[in-house]
C-alpha cells in the first residue's frame, strides 16, 4: 500500500518493528506484551515523551463450570448451605441459578443470595427446599449448565424416646395437681398439642385457670376432676411425620393420709437378753401392707420370721433373746394409696447409771427456808421413786430430797445420815441408788424420835 509506513530496522525481539513515522508494531501479540509503552521524541529544541499501557485481551472462549462431579448435597434442617458454582470463559460469564421449581432465582433475597462469584447462599433450608439446583454460566461465546441435587435431612418426632403410637395407664387424686409429660424431640423441634376428651385441642403454649400446656409439651392440670377421667392424646408433628400417645387417665377420691402414733422417729435402749417390742402404730383405713426393714435392710413383711425377729400381725416387731448385734436403726414402712408412711425407730447400747449431781462442798442454807438436794442420774434402767412423805421430808419422784422449814437440828440429823449413807452406798446395787433416800427417811424418823425434832 502506498500510505503504508515502511519500517526503518527490525527491533529485537523480532516481533516489535518501529516505522519512520515513530509507529511502533507488535507482529505477535500476547500476554506476555501487556504493560507500559513509552515514545521519546528529541531534537535540538528539546525533547518529550508519551506513555502508552497496552492490555491484550484474550479471544473469546465459552464459559466452562468446575466441579460437576458434585452432583448432591446433604443438610440438616434449619442449616443455612452453599451452593458452588466455579466457571471460567471469555468474556466472563454471567451467573444464573435456577431453583427447584424451576424459577430464576433473584441475586439477593432474604432467602437466597447470589455472591460475586456466583456462589449461591440458600439460608435457614426447610423440607420444601428440597430438589434441583442448577447453575447456568453464559458468554457469546456459549454456555455451560451443572445440577446439584439438595437433600434436606428432617428427624421424625418421638415422645419419651417411643416411635408411633404409645399408650399409658396414669391416675390422679381428685382435687390435687397432677402433670402429665409429653417430652417430644425431633428435627426440626416438634410442635406439641393435646386432645382432651370431648375433642377439646390445647396446643403449647397454652394456660387457663385450671389447665396449662407448657412449651416442653407437659399438661398441667392444677386440680384433677372426676370429669378429667378419660383417654388424653399427646400429638407431636414435624415435617418429618407424627406420634401420639394416649393417655388413659382415671381420677380417684382423695385418701385421708394415715397418721403416725408417736414420734415419727424413736430411741431405745437395747438390753441384752431381754426381749423387745418395736411399735409401728399406724392408723389409716387406706394402708395396704406394713414392712419392717431391719438394720441390714431385710424387708420383714406381716407374719414372717426370721432368727430372733417376729413381725406381728399387728404391726409390731417382737426381738427374742436380742444381742449388741442387733443394735441399729429399724425402719417400719406403711403403704397406702397416696403414698408411704415411714417411722424409724433406734436401738442403741445400753449404759450403767450415773450421778451427774454432786456436792463437792457444804451447802448452806437460811434457817426456815426449804432446802432442795438434787441427786441427778442418767443411765438405763433407773427407777425413780415413788414420792415418799414424813414430815418436813420429802423425797420426789425425780429423786429430789425437799426438808421445808430447814433448821439446825437437820445439820445434825444430816450428819448422822451420812453414816447411814456410806454404809447403805457399799451394799447397794447401781439400779437402786436412787431409792437410798427411803433409807433416809428411816433413819431420820428414828433419830427425830430419839432427838425430839
């Protein structure tokens, strides 16, 4: 061609030509030619420069989609997935997803969203977003397409760990409260209601006067009725399926609770070779059975022997012939409709009597005042007197000695007794020393008579 410039040398590399009207010419034009070009022009004037950037684009390509071996995808329901969708081409493809119902999806929904790099984000998945997912990549210069198959994994619901239907026999006690547990899991959580009879639906949440149905799916009902009596249905629903259970429920007449005679709780001293009575007085129209648990914890039903024990007929437990080894606790047990009754009674060692009241010196006193000279035990097997009266004397029942109107004389007759009383102390056996002050009191009638006081 004519106008043609007409290149004056041949640049190295080769591939680069510079004609004499200052053009540049890039014979084979690839990445590796991308970046900054610069002209210098210079004469003897001066000199400039021009900056070019050359970015060399790629021949058109048609889009392909990585990854097409991944053709599903498991979650559980309520998860939030990612969809992937990696595809390359020139000019860069444009990204649809399609969903299962065959829609184009929108690139930001409260549902779904689309990423910049075409990653499809499906959030809070439910059963119905179950299906087919597929991503359409496109370009002028063609098109590429890849499916994914989303599962969405739901647990069908059980109740107290039981599948389909369950039945139970519950009773309740008239004017008492009484709870009646649904306990339902499964994913996604179950909704829980109950059928009362008479077709009456309480759903969870849900609370009246007399009935409440808690977001666990227990039924409360604050004071049973003979009405209540019937078959009551628990239902748990998900997207996986539904159970039920029946409960068969039958209200009883309130039972007067048996009382316990005594303490409910008793302690006796255990002497050995003696035998022993144990009471369990229970009264109560309503008592089943009475058991007695020995320290072991041998159950000794009504009538049964065994070794030295005997439980009575009448409740009583009989100890023949008992031993340091039965000493313990033994447990008397009631059973009645509403519940147990329990009294417990304690066997413990027996010990010897023991003066806990002495007078280490003299005891003073006003003239006419009444004196109180305590003679204190403790110890098994005491016997305390019966009040003896002579006089201005007395001895109580506690063994007390009471003189009322104290005078002189009595220092005397005191004195005189303390003889009687070491004497009468070396003979004596232990479980009489509180009946020594009978001894007292003769021995002061006599010297009162020889003495005139």
């Amino acid at each position: 061609m004519e106008n043609s410039p007409v290149p004056s040398r041949l640049s190295v590399p080769r591939r680069y030509v510079v004609f004499d009207n200052g053009t540049l010419y890039l014979n084979d034009v690839g990445t590796p030619e991308e970046g900054d070009y610069t002209c210098y022009a210079e004469n003897q004037l001066g000199k400039d420069e021009m900056k070019i950037r050359v970015k060399v684009k790629a021949g058109a390509s048609p889009p392909q989609i990585q990854g097409k071996d991944q053709k599903s995808l498991s979650v559980h329901y309520g998860e939030t997935v990612t969809l992937r969708c990696d595809a390359g081409g020139e000019p860069p493809p444009v990204i649809t997803w399609i969903s299962p119902t065959n829609r184009v999806i929108a690139p930001a929904l409260d549902k779904y969203q689309v990423l910049n790099d075409g990653t499809l984000v499906v959030q809070k998945v439910q059963r119905f977003d179950a299906g087919n997912y597929t991503c359409l990549a496109r370009n002028k210069a063609g098109h590429d397409h890849k499916v994914t198959a989303l599962e969405v994994l739901v647990t069908p619901p059980v109740i107290s760990g039981l599948r389909g239907a369950a039945a139970i026999r519950v009773s309740a006690v008239q004017d008492q409260p009484k709870l009646l547990d649904c306990v339902a899991k499964g994913t996604p959580a179950p909704r829980v209601m109950w059928v009362l009879p008479g077709n009456v639906i309480l759903p969870a949440p849900y609370y009246s006067k007399r009935m409440a149905v808690h977001l666990n799916g227990t039924l409360e009902i604050r004071s049973a009725k003979k009405t209540d009596s019937g078959q009551l249905t628990c239902i748990a629903r998900n997207e996986g399926g539904e159970v039920k259970m029946v409960v068969d429920l039958t209200v009883k007449e309130a039972v007067a609770r048996p009382q316990v005679r005594g303490p409910e709780a008793d302690g006796r001293s255990l002497t050995v070779g003696n035998a022993m009575t144990l009471n369990c007085s229970l009264e109560g129209t309503a008592l089943s059975h009475v058991t007695w648990i020995l320290p072991s914890g041998t159950p000794l039903s009504a009538g049964a022997r065994l070794s030295k024990f005997f439980h009575r007929p009448d409740g009583s437990l009989l100890i023949s012939n008992p031993s340091m080894a039965e000493v313990g606790t033994y447990k008397c047990l009631g059973r009645y409709v509403g519940g147990l009754m329990e009294r417990t009674v304690t066997l413990s060692p027996g010990r010897k009597p023991e003066i806990s009241s002495r007078y280490d010196a003299p005891v003073s006193v006003t003239n006419g005042e009444m004196l109180l000279l305590h003679c204190q035990t403790a110890g098994d097997g005491v016997v305390l007197n019966r009040p003896q009266r002579a006089g201005r004397y007395a001895v109580l029942p506690n063994g007390t000695l009471a003189i009322q109107m104290v005078s002189l004389y009595d220092q005397t007759a005191l004195k005189h007794l303390k003889i009687q009383l070491n004497v009468s102390l070396t003979v004596a056996h232990p479980h009489w020393l509180m009946l020594i002050y009978v001894l007292f009191i003769t021995s002061l009638i006599s010297f009162c008579t020889l003495n005139d006081c």
